[in-house]
C-alpha cells in the first residue's frame, strides 16, 4: 500500500510528487534508467528529481477511505503493520475506542489486518501543482 498523497505519472510509473521553492520534485528509491537527472537526497534515503508539467502526463492524488465496525473512517497507511484511522464521527470514541484528537476528529491506531476493517483506494486525477514562491522577509 503506498502513502496517501500526490504522484506524478510518467510512462505508467508513479513518482511521489511534492513542490517547493526549488520547483516540482519526484522521489524515488530506485530511480528508472530511462529518466535521468535525479540526485540524491538530504537523508539519503532516495533521489530526486525536478521536473516539469510537460514531462508528466498525469498527476493522481491516491487517499484510502473505509469503515471501521460501521463508522467511515479516512485511512492513512503507517509504517510497519498499523493504520490511522480519522473520522468526525463523534460517536467513535464511545463505540470503538477511538481517542479525540479535537473538538471536530477523532482517531485510532488498528493492525492493517483488523477484521473489522475494510480499506479501499481511491485515485483523482489533479493539477500538476505549482513550484511555492520563495519568500523575502524584510527585518
């Protein structure tokens, strides 16, 4: 299960996409061989890559919903074996033993394999995003 959040897709293959003041990156662990210009992380923990709308030919925003013993919940997918769940469903924290995160959410933390958990992926095609302007501070 990948993380939720924006990808760009280029020849079928999806990219983690974020944007920044140094323009719009693609991440991946193990870069193609076919697209080149990536350069290694802060972390090291992959590549990146700036790239331009026109190279990309769509971007999706992948997201998880489901139920969870009949409350709909947002699922976002976590390292190791566990998902969290989200919903404002206020009625989940007495009936399923989530916790209240605020006034308006609440949230639990289930083994990926829970029986009482049913997760399905959506994906929406979105905008290529734009770069975030650098901001000037004036002192």
């Amino acid at each position: 299960m990948i993380p939720s959040g924006d990808y760009a897709v280029i020849r079928g293959e999806m990219f983690r996409l974020d944007e920044g003041t140094d323009g719009v990156m693609i991440y991946s662990a193990h870069p193609p061989e076919w697209l080149s210009g990536w350069s290694p992380t802060a972390i090291g923990s992959g590549y990146r890559r700036i790239v331009s709308a026109a190279e990309v030919d769509h971007v999706v925003r992948v997201s998880y919903r489901g139920s969870y013993r009949g409350i709909r919940v947002e699922v976002e997918p976590e390292a190791g074996q566990k998902h969290l769940l989200l919903t404002r469903e206020m009625r989940a924290g007495l009936d399923a033993g989530f916790s209240f995160l605020d006034r308006e959410m609440v949230v639990k933390e289930v083994m990926r394999d829970d029986p009482d958990l049913t997760v399905e992926q959506h994906r929406r095609v979105v905008p290529f995003p734009s770069p975030i302007p650098p901001t000037s501070v004036e002192w």
